[in-house]
C-alpha cells in the first residue's frame, strides 16, 4: 500500500507517467486508479489511494483507529474527500454525479419479487382444483373416445376452460396485491437525512447520500451510512440492529468516532462525514445475504377468516362426500342391462362403455361442490380491502407499515394523542418575552449585557441553525428551536457565527422529552459559563437570581418566585408555551471528573411565550371521534394550564371538566396506587408534564380495562408506548426514525384529522369483509343445499360442474373485488366501536342471510321439481332456468349485501363505480354463457320470458331484503344461547 501510495504521490500531477510507472503485478491498482483518476479529479491524491487500496469501506466496518490515525483522523479523511466539515460538499449535479460514479449510490438490491409464474404455481396447489383437472382429463379422454374429437371435448374441455379462469383470477389478483405491496415497503424505507451542502442544511431522501456528505444526526434519527463522527457532543448510539447487544455506545472523535448504517441515535446530537454507502456499508453487507421471506403476513382478521373457511370447507366436503355416495349408489343400483349390452338408469338407455365417463361426471359434480362451498373468496375480500384502503389511505397521508393495523383501527376504543404537531399546526413563533418581571414591548431597552448572553444562550444551546442565502435568512431545526432562532435574530440581532467564534463548546446535555431541557458549558476569554434553556417551571427552580430590565442580578425570594409562576401560568393559559432561559458564570471546571453541567444557582435571563395555533378542523375532527364512540385522550408534555387551554380550544375537555379529575399531570398519576391508576385512569382527558413512561403506563391501564387503544407519538422515547399499544400512529414530519419503526401508521401530515380518517377506513374495511362474509355464505347456504336435496332425491345435481365453477368465480372474485371497495360511509362514524372479542357475524348478518339463502332455496326446488309443469319447459330448459336464476338471485343479492342494516340499499351507489362495472360484466358474461356458449356451459338459449323470469326471480330478493331489516334482532350473538363457540370464534 505505502508504495502505491508513494507513486501517487510523486506522479498524481501526470497521469500518463503515472501509467507507465505501474509494476504489472498491481495491474488492478491501476486499473482502478485510472478509473478513478480520470473521472474524479476534484478528490485529493489520498482519497484516491484509500479506494484503490478498498481501505476506505473497512476503516469503519473493522474500527481501524491504527489506519485513522495515518490518515490524520476524522478531518484528514474528510480533507481527502474533499469535505468541509462546517459547509459540507458543494453538492450542485457534477460534484454529486462523480460521487456515485466512484463510490456507488447508498441503496440496497432489493429481493427479486414473486413473479406471476409463482402466483399460478400456488394456485395449482389447491387440491381441488388438482383433482378437478383429474376428472376433466378423464372426461375429455373418454369424451373424445366416445364422440370424437369434434364433439367429445365439450364437456372435460369446458370444466378446463373454466378451471383456467378460476386460477386465472386468482394469480392475477395475488400478483397485483404482492406488487402493491413491495411499492409500500419501498415507499416506507424512504427515509429523509439532513445534509450540510454548500454550507445549508437540507433534507435529502437517504437514497440520495454519498460519500463525503456531512450528515446531522439528532436523537432519533437512523443513521443513514457508514462514516466518521467529526462534530457534536454527548452523542450515543444504540447499535442493537447490528450487533444485538442493547448497550448505548458513546461516540467522540478519539475514542470511538466510528459509526454504522442502520443504528439509531440514542442521545445527544453531532455531526458525520459518509465514508461508504450502499453495500460497501456493514449493513449493505448483512442485507445481502438476508433472503426475502417467503410467508406473506397474516392478519389476525385473516386468521379468523381462514378458521372460518376451514369449518365452511369440512361442511362443504360432508356434504360432497354425501352427494357421492348417493349418486353412485342411485346409478348402480338403479342400472339393468339388457340383451344388447345397453345399460338403462332410471329409464335411460347408456352403453356399458359410458359407465366410467359418468363415474367421473358423479366425481367432478361431488368435487365442484367442495370448490363452491370453500370460501376461498374470504381471504381474497381480506387482501382486496386492505390493498384498496392501503391505496386510499396513503392518498388520504396515512402510510400503513402493519396490514392488521387497517382492521385493528376499527376497532379503536381510546385515542391518546400528543398536543403539538397533531393538535396544534406546528408553525411556532414567539408571541412574548419577559426580561425580569417587565413584557417587553417594541422600543423597549435591554441592558447590553443580558443580550449578549440571551445571544448565547440561544445560539450556542441549540441543535438549529442560521443559513443566510440569496433570499433571505433561513433556519433549521424543530419548530420550537426555529421560532427561538428566528426570534433572537430578528429582535437580539444575533450573528450566530459571531457567537460561535467568540466561544468554544465544552460540553452539552441535549434536550430530550424526560428532561425537558437542555444545557451547555462554554468557555470564553479563559470563563466558563452554563446556559440551560427548557420548560420554564423547570428552569425557573434551578435559578436563585433572576435578571432585571437593566441587566442588574436579582434575589429570586419566595414571593418573587411566585409571581414568575403567575406569569408562567398567564402565557400557558393563553395557550403559550413557556421557554426560559438561565446563565451562570463558573468556576473551573475539570471536564475528566465532571460529567454533568452544574444545574443550581443559575440566573433567570428570561421568558418566551410561544404561540403554535391549533389546526383548523381539529375541533370537528375531535367530535366525530367522541360522536361514534371513541374517547380522546390529550398527553402532552407542556405545563397544565397550556394543556387545558389547548384541549378545552380542541374540544377534549369541556368547560368544568378539570375539576374531577379529568385534568392529571404526569408526576400525580405515577403516585397513584394500581388500584387507583385503574379507577381514575377512563375518566381522565388530559396528562400535562407527562413523560414517554406515564403515556406507556396509561396505555397499559386502558389495555388492562379491554380498551383497544390507538397512540400518537413522534419522540424516540414514545416507542414503548407506540409498541404497546393496539395501533401505533406515528409522525411522519417530527417523528423519528425510532418512533416510526415502533408504529404501526405513520401520519404523513402529522394532523389529528388524518387519524380520524385512520379510524374511519379501519371501520370501513372490518365492515367491507362482513358485507362479503353475508353475501358468500347467502350462496354457500343455497347452492349447497339445493345440490344435495336434488340428488338425494332425483339422483342427478341440477348444477354442472362448470356451471358451479362459474358461481364460484363470481362470488369469490368479482363479488370480492365489488364489496370489498366500498369507500368509508358517513354512518361508520355512528356506531360506537367493535368490542375485541365480538362475533364476526353479527345478529344482523345472520337474519339477512338466512332470509335470502331460504328463498333462494324454496325457489330453485320448485323449479327443480315443478319447473317442467309449471312453465312447460323441456328438462334442458329448465336446467338452463335454475342456473340463471341462481345466478341472477347472487347478482340482485350483491346490491342488499351493500348496507347491512340500511333499508336502501342504492344510497351513494353512483360514487362506487367499479362495483357498478363488476355487476354489468357479471351481467353480460351471463348472457354470453347461456346464449352462446351452450355447449361449454351445458345450457340451452333462453327467450326473453324465461329471462324474464330469471330476472323476477332475482329482483325478488329487493323487497325480501327491505321487508326483513324492519325485523329487530338482540345483542347478544344467537350462537352464544346454544353454546356453540365455532362461529364466534370466527
């Protein structure tokens, strides 16, 4: 390496020299540096020879302190790549372009997805249909042996056919769901990174960091790649994904400055330069050998669809099994043979030869009633509906990372929410500032001294920053820091390079939500001074001294102190938030014992009020919460009186409420007793001063009580609660990395509207899956009681095989695809919320499908049995008759499942056209099976009587479905008076 690097050295100012004064042997050293050479002139000679030599990648991976310290630390390598650790890279198209050519860009391949192949394959894995393909072999052999090709195909080549589209449909719509969901997950891991690029901070998707971009990590936050830590303080690092260990590691730029792709920011702030990216990081190389799984999740409304269908399928199967004992005993049984070698059955003339042919007739009719009766259709409504409201949902700036997040939310109880970004607008600015016990107003003097410290208390107790550019001052940071900066440039003057120069950062404790402030130790001309800046009560109790208009240092008494109070609780009520700021000159500091900032004795400099409005339509969004049964919960870090004033704007809290107990801070309900927690803690509307663990305490509690509790949270520290809760809402503008990987939802707009409309596509999906549940179970019911009435009786099914397969595929696919992209309607919000443990299928669903599955039954044995009298139909025609209606009775049938309990069932009917679609091209594929495709479907033409008939016949159901939702139905689940745990447990 070192003589490598000694050529670069002597030849990096004449390429062609340097060509030739290669040894052979390191042919591809040469290779590579010619490369590179050439394409990135802009890079130093060193930053050259630490790639060509692949050091660059492993100095991080393996710790190399040995090799940092060649290179000169941290700063030599960022030199080397041509970074300016204060003004990052320069950033503009070229310098980012050559970047990537040299180093690669930060992504990972992702798993090849499932291609349509592997849909098709699954779906030739289902027995039945392995078995029906069985028998339409046979039959097509036996029927192109007995009738020749021309005509004997009919009937094995028409069960195929629709076999086909049955595995068709069903590949079709898993493949689109797989694909739906691989562009969610890209969507999901699309994570913005704060970058210094000539000199302003910006964010940047991380796909879009290279090597030499100087990244701002703050707590929370992923780090997004491989690299060296060259600014910042009391920075730690949790490093459990890479290791597993769940210890914090420190990180400073002697010890330990190295820091990996994929760990999260546990404390402090700083900054680092990106020293490899994409699969030349430590996590690159770990996500190359991780495989995608295989198993799809299952949701745990799935879960219970599929014990459903499994219980449906056994009946199904008994049933089968019944019909094919009968029709087998019936056919041999009731053959005689006469002296020709004809068979006869009852009456019919059949050569022996036709005996197996209709021995597989018996079997594919027995096995199509298997496939009619699995609700295989089920799961796929469960898929449809959640790929559809994910969709939606995403539109509507909620980002779904858990499918059973979707059906979960339906069935929400309790919203705990924070106050700011979700309540509020987030747009801060600085309303008020107390110097002493005087609020400034314009024109106002302040003595010098207390601005120049004011000046560093903000500019130096900050994790913000000031970026002057063409069009004008420009800030970064959280909101609450942006509206300090903003303030104390425009109405201190501050230069906050000015500030920086003059002082040298010692030592930081960075804010986090426990803590509620932060603090620095600076030293200036040979000083040391402490500023801490936070939740004014709790600066106000460390201060002894306060500062006056005048800049003269005051005895902070007993009745002094409580007239700060006063005016702290003056600006909350105002729905302030209260910000102060405290000094203190120290004494010398030994940095190697003393690991804290001394915390006692400050002085007051001031306060601020800060004004963040609350959202418009949060107030209506907060009502029809309570309207439908869900109660809102405020938990909030700001002082009670803010967060009274904010709930009671927000309509949480009624006037009156904060005297029974509605109104809690933090500290008072971690005193309560267990017992006392679980009797005070529903009817509470409001934490102030809460900590991460009060929200986690409070959600347990709920928990405890069978709420199903859904929680907001944007802070690192809000992971537990977000995780123990039933649904996780995370922030998608201040919410951490942390925090979003805890949830469940990501909020994109950080807006309480947006949950509000979580609750209702949760609601809208849990009902969608019943409407589909009543009308497959209305056909199962008919089509196989009608199947087994007829052949136990007349010892022939009246359905064919492909007619039952043509059922099948409308109910299970078409009927899925209609009901299962029903959008949110406005009487969702007026039900109260689905208890935990409730039945599936309801009272009501019950009572609508059992009506219509007994008319649709009475209706197909009277045609069955006195169809030919009747109407004078030939028993082909009649035949034709019974598949028609059936179908038409599902086709009307699927416009009552649409309102379960509504009586109108058009209502808002003309905004869902795709279920409008789906029903005219069931409509005309009908037709074109009776009409026209006679000899695949077995049927005969039918005039326009008979379709009126058939039509009758369906639109019947109308005035059926009308008249039995006037029946009231109990409560209570009907199985439940019977014992029978089956269906609830569905």
């Amino acid at each position: 390496m070192s003589a490598i690097i000694t050529e670069l050295l002597l030849h990096h100012h004449e390429p062609m020299h340097f060509h030739a004064s290669i040894n052979p042997n390191k042919k591809k050293w040469h290779k590579a540096f010619a490369k590179i050479y050439c394409s990135r002139a802009f890079l130093s000679t060193t930053a050259v020879a630490i790639v060509v030599d692949h050091n660059l990648p492993h100095l991080v991976k393996n710790k190399n302190h040995r090799q940092l310290s060649l290179l000169k630390g941290p700063h030599g390598v960022a030199a080397a790549l041509k970074t300016n650790p204060l003004h990052g890279i320069t950033g503009d198209a070229q310098d980012l372009a050559a970047r990537k050519t040299a180093f690669g860009t930060n992504t990972y391949p992702f798993p090849p997805s499932k291609s349509f192949l592997h849909f098709v394959i699954e779906a030739f894995k289902d027995p039945t249909i392995l078995i029906l393909l069985a028998c339409a072999a046979l039959s097509l052999g036996f029927g192109i042996k007995e009738h020749g090709i021309k005509e004997g195909w009919y009937d094995g080549g028409s069960i195929f056919v629709a076999v086909f589209l049955v595995i068709s449909v069903s590949a079709i719509s898993n493949f689109r769901q797989s694909r739906q969901f691989d562009k969610l997950s890209k969507i999901s891991s699309n994570v913005l990174v704060e970058v210094v690029r000539s000199g302003r901070r910006q964010e940047v998707s991380i796909y879009d960091v290279v090597v030499g971009d100087v990244v701002c990590l703050n707590i929370g936050d992923q780090v997004p790649a491989d690299g060296l830590f060259i600014e910042g303080h009391s920075l730690q690092v949790d490093e459990s994904s890479m290791t597993g260990e769940s210890d914090i590691v420190d990180v400073d730029i002697r010890a330990n400055p190295f820091l990996f792709s994929g760990t999260k920011v546990a404390d402090g702030y700083g900054k680092m330069v990106v020293t490899s990216v994409g699969m030349d990081t430590l996590w690159g190389e770990m996500m190359s050998r991780i495989s995608k799984d295989d198993t799809d999740e299952e949701t745990p409304l799935q879960s219970r669809l599929n014990k459903l269908t499994s219980s449906i399928g056994k009946l199904g199967l008994a049933v089968a099994f019944l019909v094919l004992v009968v029709l087998m005993i019936r056919y041999f049984t009731g053959n005689t043979e006469d002296e020709n070698g004809v068979r006869e059955f009852n009456g019919r003339r059949t050569k022996a030869d036709d005996v197996i042919n209709s021995v597989v007739g018996i079997v594919a009719a027995a096995v199509t009633i298997v496939v009619v009766a699995i609700p295989e259709g089920l799961p796929l409504a469960v898929t449809l509906t959640l790929a559809y409201s994910m969709k939606r949902m995403m539109a509507d700036q909620s980002m779904v990372r858990k499918l059973s997040a979707c059906e979960t939310m339906g069935s929400a109880t309790t919203i705990c929410t924070d106050k700011t970004g979700t309540l509020t607008m987030n747009k801060m600015v600085v309303t008020k500032f107390w110097l002493g016990k005087e609020c400034l107003e314009e024109g106002m003097n302040v003595g010098r001294s207390v601005v120049e410290l004011l000046r560093e208390g903000v500019g130096l107790n900050t994790t913000g920053g000031v970026y002057a550019s063409e069009e004008g001052v420009e800030f970064s940071g959280s909101p609450t820091e942006k509206a300090i900066l903003s303030w104390a440039v425009a109405e201190m003057g501050m230069d906050m390079e000015e500030v920086k120069r003059g002082c040298e950062i010692l030592h930081v404790e960075a804010f986090n939500s426990e803590k509620k402030r932060s603090g620095v130790l600076v030293k200036r001309d040979h000083e040391f001074h402490v500023h801490w800046k936070g939740a004014a009560e709790m600066i106000l109790a460390m201060c002894s001294h306060y500062y006056d208009l005048e800049g003269e240092k005051k005895d902070l008494n007993d009745e002094e102190r409580l007239q700060f109070n006063h005016i702290i609780q003056g600006m909350a009520a105002s729905s302030l938030r209260c910000i102060a700021f405290a000094h203190k000159q120290s004494d010398e500091v030994n940095l190697e014992t003393e690991k804290n900032i001394q915390e006692d004795g400050m002085i007051l400099l001031g306060l601020v009020g800060i004004k963040d409005p609350c959202r418009p339509g949060v107030k209506k969004a907060v009502e029809d919460c309570q309207y439908a049964g869900v109660d809102v919960k405020m938990i909030t870090g700001d002082n009670v009186f803010t967060a009274k004033a904010i709930a009671t704007e927000c309509g949480i809290l009624l006037p009156g409420q904060d005297q029974d107990g509605c109104v809690v801070e933090g500290a008072e309900f971690r005193s309560y007793t267990d017992e006392e927690r679980m009797q005070r803690v529903e009817g509470i509307r409001v934490m102030a001063r809460s900590s991460p663990l009060d929200k986690l305490l409070m959600v347990q509690c709920l928990k405890r009580l069978g709420h199903v509790v859904a929680v907001t949270g944007d802070g690192t520290n809000d992971a537990p609660a977000l995780k123990e809760a039933d649904i996780g809402l995370s922030m998608g503008i201040q919410g951490t990395e942390v925090a979003k990987e805890s949830s469940d939802i990501v909020i994109m707009d950080d807006n309480f509207a947006s949950v509000v409309t979580v609750l209702k596509w949760g609601r809208c999906v849990y009902n969608n899956i019943q409407k589909f549940i009543q009308f497959q179970l209305t056909v199962n019911v008919a089509a196989l009681t009608v199947n087994f009435v007829a052949a136990v009786s007349a010892g022939e099914v009246p359905l064919t095989a492909v007619q039952l397969l043509w059922v099948n595929l409308i109910m299970d696919t078409l009927g899925a695809l209609a009901l299962a992209t029903e959008r949110p309607a406005r009487e969702l919000m007026e039900k109260w919320p689905v208890g935990r443990h409730e039945a599936l299928i309801s009272n009501v669903m019950w009572r609508n499908l059992m009506a219509q599955a007994v008319y649709q039954i009475v209706v197909l044995l009277v045609l069955q049995f006195g169809g030919e009298g009747l109407f004078g139909l030939s028993e082909k025609v009649k035949n034709t008759l019974i598949f028609n209606a059936f179908v038409m009775c599902q086709v009307f049938n699927e416009f009552n499942a649409r309102k379960l309990e509504k009586r109108n069932v058009f209502e808002g009917l003309h905004k869902n056209k795709l279920f409008v679609g789906i029903v005219g091209v069931t409509v005309v594929l009908q037709v074109v099976m009776v009409e026209l495709l006679n000899k695949f479907a077995d049927t005969e033409r039918l005039n326009l009587g008979e379709w009126g008939i058939c039509v009758g016949i369906g639109a019947l159901s109308w005035p059926l479905a009308w008249l039995v939702k006037l029946i009231p139905v109990p409560e209570r689940p009907f199985f439940s008076y019977v014992s029978i745990k089956r269906w609830r447990g569905a």
